[in-house]
C-alpha cells in the first residue's frame, strides 16, 4: 500500500510542481501568441509591398507606354486619352497602396513586439534608399504627366529629369524594392528560428520539471504500486487457480478441462492424445446411506486412487458429481488406452472403507482416442460419452470408442445435418395404420407414423432416424411438420367422404413442455377447417412422470378443451402410478403391444390387459390395443370389452393412397358381409 510519508510528500511538492508547470504553459502559450502576432505582421507587410511593387511595374508600364505615344511623330492629341486614363490609375493605386503601408508602418513603428525589421523602416524611410519618398515623388510627377497635352508632354520629355530616368531604369526603385522583399523574408525566416529555440527551451524545461517530480514525488509511489501490482498479480493467480480447481478434490474443474481439452485438440497435431471418463457407479447409495460427509469423502479417495495410476503429465479433473476425466498425452494405439482404462477400472473397483464399514464400490470408463489432427472437442467429448455409455451397460464396465460407435455417432450426425434439407425438401411422409371398431369391424381412425423417404437410402422406418433427430433436440421442428401433414390429409379424406373419424399423432415431451403443441395444433386446425375432434394426440407414459408434468398437464388440459382426444400410449410399461391418472384429462387408454403379443402364452400378460381394460371402462375410458395380429387375440380382447384395435390382423402402416384404397375396399367387404349376414337370417 502507498504510505502515509508518500502521500505527504505529495501534498507538499505538488503545488510547487504544478505551479512550475502553469507558468511554463503560460509562457508557452505567450510565446505563441507573440510569435503568431510578429508572423502575422510579416505576411501582411510582404503582401503589401508585393502589392506596392506590381503597382510600382504597372505604373511604370503605362508610363513607358505614354513616352512611346508621345515620341511617336504620327501621333494626335486623340489617341493619348486611353493612355492618358490608364496612366492616371495606375498612379492613384500606388498611390493608395503608399498611403496604406505609411499608415501600417506608422503603427508599428516604435514597438517591441511589431516583428518589423529596423532594416525594412530603414528602407523606407532612411538614405540610400528612401523609398517611401521616392514613391511619391513618382506618383506626383506621374500624375502630373498624365495631365499634359501632346504638346507639353513632347516638351517635357526633352527636359526629362535624372529622377524620371531613375524612375524608368532596371537599377532605381526596382533594386530597392528587390532589397526590401528579400529582408522581409529574411526576417521571417529568422522568427522561425528564434521561435524554435524558444519552444525548445520550454519543452527541455518541462521535461526536467516532469522528470524531477517523478525523481522526487513518484518514484517512491511508482515503487510501492509495482510492489502492491506484484502482491495483486499473486492474488490474481491464487483465484485463477481457485477457479480452475475442483475445492474438494483438489483436482482440476469442469473449466479447466474444458480448456486443456481445447488445447490438447488445437495442439496435438498427430492426435496422440486420449480422453477418458470415468463415472461411479454406487455414489449415490453411500451418500444416501452414510450422508454427505462419507459422499465427499469417497470422491476424494476416487480422486486420490486415479491420480496413482495415471502418469504424471496426464491431466485429471473432476467434472462434476461423481464424473471423473483424464486427458492422456502421448496415446497412440487402442491397446494403449485399454490397458490405462482397465487400470482406472481396476483402482475405482477396490472396497472402500467408512469407519468400520467396508462398501463395494465401482465405476464405469469409457474412453476415445484423438484420431485425427485438429479434432473437435465436442465431437471427441461425445465420443467419449459414447464410449461410457457403453460401458455402463457392458458386463466389464469398460469401453474404448470403436469404429462402431463413431459410426453409429457419425451417422446421427449425418441425420442430423440432412434433417434441415429434408424438412424443407418434404422428404418426410406419413403411413397411416388404420384403428378398426371390434363391435362391428367399421374404420374409427388411423394412426400417423412417420417415415423418411431419402433420396440415396430410400424409405426410411423411424428407428433409423427418430433416435438422433430426439438426442439432436429437432423432434419440435419434425412434429410440428407432421402435424401439418397429418391435418392435410384429414381434410382431404372428409372432403371425399372417407369414414375416418380420426387421425392419431404421437406427441413427444418436447412439444408439451415447451408449450408450442397448442398454438400449432390450434392453427392446423383453424387453417384446414378441421374440428379438434378428429386429432387424437398419443402420449407416452412416461410423459407423467417428467420434470414438467405440472406444465404438460395443463397444454394438455387446453388441448382436450379443443376437443382434441387425448391417449395415453404404450399404458403398463412405465413407473405412473395410477395417482397421475388425475392430474390429467385423458380420452383413450392404448395397452402396449408387448402385453398383446402374449395373449395366449403367457398368464400375466392376459391379466395385466384384463385390469388395465376393467380399470378403462371404469373410468369410462376408450380402450385401444395395439400390435393384434391374431384372431385369438382379437376374441380375448373383444371378451375383455376392448372396443378398438390396431394391428397387422387388420393391416400395416400404408401410404396415404394406399390407406385410401384399402378403406374403401375393407368398408365394401364389410357392407357385403353384412348384406349377406341379413340375407342368410330373412331366408332362414
């Protein structure tokens, strides 16, 4: 910190200094103010007496003229009243411009600061020269002759005087004003010069009264300000390390790696590094069970057992939980970095103890190799993800990313670059599976699924794609083009009068808790005409139990005063309690086709379709299974009171003219059937 005597010294040198400082610039200024002055004075005198001087040659032109007039034997009295006139101006604008520099010169005349020369006073006024009075000696006997008639000027020039031929040669008043421009000059140049050397004066005084305050008055401060600058600069790189490190651990943090990361990828330009994550498996049970303190006490032995196996330039850091990272520099080969996965596997396995207790802990790692220069981080990190994902669903527990897993990530990186181009293309269609009524086997509505006809790899089943284009977080700009499609050809099939009463879109949580579902629904419906009773949108089960259940149940709620159907998709597979059933409107309970497909074969699953159809009908709900392909599932369904079906029995999903074409032909079948059922009862 600056002392106390620092700033003493300050207060009592300061005023000096400044004072100093003041009258310099007051000098400064005034010497400026002089020099400009003087300057000023100069430039008007040398543009008067260059005035003065062409005033000076165009009277003795015009008086050269006259004399050549007059001389000439031929001439009349006439032909001198041009000349005679241009004479006379001449002689009165030399006049003036005399009077005019009298009048400055007299003003100036006596004054320090007048910056007119003594010699050019001189020549004005003082022997050899006097010039002032030679002009107006000129100018009189100038005016004189103009006055002259023909006869008197003949006369008169025959008596011409040695001031008239001095006034006339190249050596009079010519030289002396060829003296006095040249001292005018010289005087300017010299007031340069002297101005110079003042200003030079001035700023080297500035200078040493500057380098005398920093000497005597800042030195000290500039001195104990470097020492306070060091003390911050060490501070500063305390909070760097503060903020780049994990407090518990003492390893690095999620920023920091993030940073070597970075430059591992911007450095390594033959890619021989590695990234390794490893995740606990059991963190969660001991901090539940044994509290925080035994919680933070197992992520520091982690801590500890990953750094012993790593090699000492390998960079280890905490990201966050129980997720630990390892950038390994010099990995090359696959084997290298499965031999130093299986390690950190190895030392995370081990038993811990707390207290008296010995818990069996475990770990999941997964890793990827830099494989090529120049890599990106992102991409390399989701390599690695990959990789520990795999792991966490293999038998060892360990995985080093493969050509497989870049494929597969490759390929959903593919999907996902093409999916703007095909969304905008319209390169994604819907097939339709029909829903049939069991009472009496009449088409109730259909079931859009999505597919994706590509222009190189053909028609493509959601599998292929749905995955990526979900992890990718374009599932909102998917559906909402399949609503639209799905709207238009619902309008298309009640304007030619197919017996379809609705079409089922399946709704992902994405557009529920985003809010977005209802504003699209509503204008897909305002804009092809369409009451909300003939969309029934499908939500899966889990969707109950999302972070955003309070807000998908009421988009879900408006959607229902809509009078959009609402389903419950794939009912039975998931954690809901039968509580949740409450918290939303709801019209169709789906059963999910792995309980259908076991009708017959397997007890439990004939029961589970038997309590959730009782549970329905209670509830006064619809129920609709999915996935029939038998006539013996049909039968147990019909007795359980299921009234819709779905299912290969019946048909797959079809193109929209497909669909079309196998509506009409399964209605004519069952008109037919029925005509005939009537026929065979009247003639019995």
């Amino acid at each position: 910190m600056v002392s106390i005597a620092h700033i003493r010294l300050v207060r009592q040198n300061y005023a000096l200094a400044i004072a100093i400082l003041v009258a310099l610039a007051i000098a400064s200024a005034t010497l400026m103010h002089w020099a400009l002055k003087v300057q000023s004075a100069n430039v008007e005198l040398s543009l008067l007496s260059s005035r003065q001087a062409q005033a000076f040659a165009s009277l003795k032109s015009a008086t050269g003229v006259f004399i050549q007039a007059v001389e000439h034997p031929s001439t009349v009295e006439d032909q001198l009243v041009e000349i005679r006139q241009r004479l006379e101006t001449e002689a009165r604008e030399l006049d003036s411009i005399n009077i005019e520099i009298r009048t400055f010169l007299a003003a100036r005349k006596g004054l320090f600061q007048s910056g007119i020369s003594q010699t050019v006073l001189d020549i004005y006024e003082e022997r050899p020269h006097r010039l002032s009075h030679w002009l107006e000696v000129v100018v009189w006997r100038m005016k004189g002759l103009a006055k002259l008639n023909l006869t008197e000027a003949r006369y008169f020039l025959r008596n011409w005087s040695s001031v008239d031929v001095a006034f006339l040669s190249e050596k009079g008043l010519s030289r002396s004003f060829g003296i006095l421009l040249a001292e005018i000059e010289k005087t300017s140049r010299d007031l340069v010069v002297q101005l110079r050397t003042a200003q030079f004066v001035l700023t080297l005084t500035t200078l040493l009264v500057l380098l005398g305050e920093v000497a005597l008055i800042f030195g000290p401060m500039v001195r104990s300000l470097r020492e306070e600058h060091a003390r911050a600069e060490e501070k500063t790189k305390e909070l760097n390390r503060l903020a780049f490190t994990d407090g518990l651990t003492g390893l690095a943090n999620r920023t920091a790696f993030r940073r070597a990361l970075e430059d591992a990828c911007r450095s390594q330009s033959d890619g021989s590094f590695a990234l390794i994550l490893c995740d606990l498996d059991r963190f969660k049970a001991v901090n539940d069970g044994f509290g925080h303190a035994a919680g933070d006490a197992l992520l520091q032995e982690m801590a500890r057992r990953i750094s012993s196996v790593v090699r000492p330039d390998d960079f280890t850091a905490r990201l966050g939980g129980d997720e630990f990272a390892v950038l390994a520099a010099g990995l090359k080969q696959e084997a290298d970095l499965t031999h130093m996965i299986a390690a950190i596997r190895s030392a995370t396995a081990k038993p811990w103890r707390w207290g008296d207790v010995e818990i069996d802990v475990s770990s999941a790692v997964g890793g990827a190799l830099c494989a090529t220069p120049g890599e990106d981080p992102d991409r390399l990190l989701a390599y690695a993800d990959l990789a520990l994902y795999d792991a966490k669903s293999g038998d060892y527990h360990l995985k080093v990313f493969d050509k497989g897993l870049k494929d597969e990530r490759d390929r959903e990186a593919a999907i996902l670059r093409e999916l703007s181009g095909a969304l905008a293309n319209g390169e994604f269609e819907l097939h339709y599976q029909p829903k049939v009524r069991v009472r009496d086997g009449a088409v109730v509505g259909v079931e859009a699924l999505v597919r994706w006809r590509h222009p190189e790899r053909g028609l493509l089943q959601p599998g292929a794609f749905l995955g990526a284009v979900q992890r990718g977080g374009r599932m909102v700009d998917l559906t909402r083009a399949l609503i639209e499609t799905a709207g238009r050809d619902m309008a298309s099939w009640r304007r030619k009068g197919l017996p379809i009463d609705h079409v089922a879109v399946n709704m992902p949580e994405s557009m529920l808790s985003s809010r977005i579902c209802l504003p699209v629904v509503a204008s897909m419906l305002a804009r092809h005409g369409l009451p909300g009773s003939v969309l029934a949108v499908e939500i899966t089960e889990d969707v109950l139990l999302s972070r955003a259940a309070d807000t998908i149940a009421g988009v879900v709620n408006d959607l229902s005063a809509l009078g959009v159907q609402i389903a419950f998709d794939d009912f039975g597979t998931g954690f809901a309690s039968l509580s949740h059933l409450r918290s939303f409107t709801f019209d169709q309970v789906k059963i999910d086709r792995s309980f259908i497909s076991e009708i017959g074969t397997g007890t439990a699953s004939q029961e589970i379709v038997r309590s959730i159809s009782s549970l329905a009908r209670a509830l006064g709900k619809d129920v609709v299974a999915e996935g029939v392909e038998t006539e013996a599932q049909l039968a147990f369904l019909a007795a359980e009171g299921c009234g819709i079906v779905q299912g290969f029995l019946f048909s797959g999903a079809l193109p929209r003219a497909d669909l079309e074409a196998w509506v009409l032909r399964h209605e004519a079948q069952r008109h037919a059937s029925q005509v005939g059922a009537v026929q065979k009862v009247a003639s019995g």
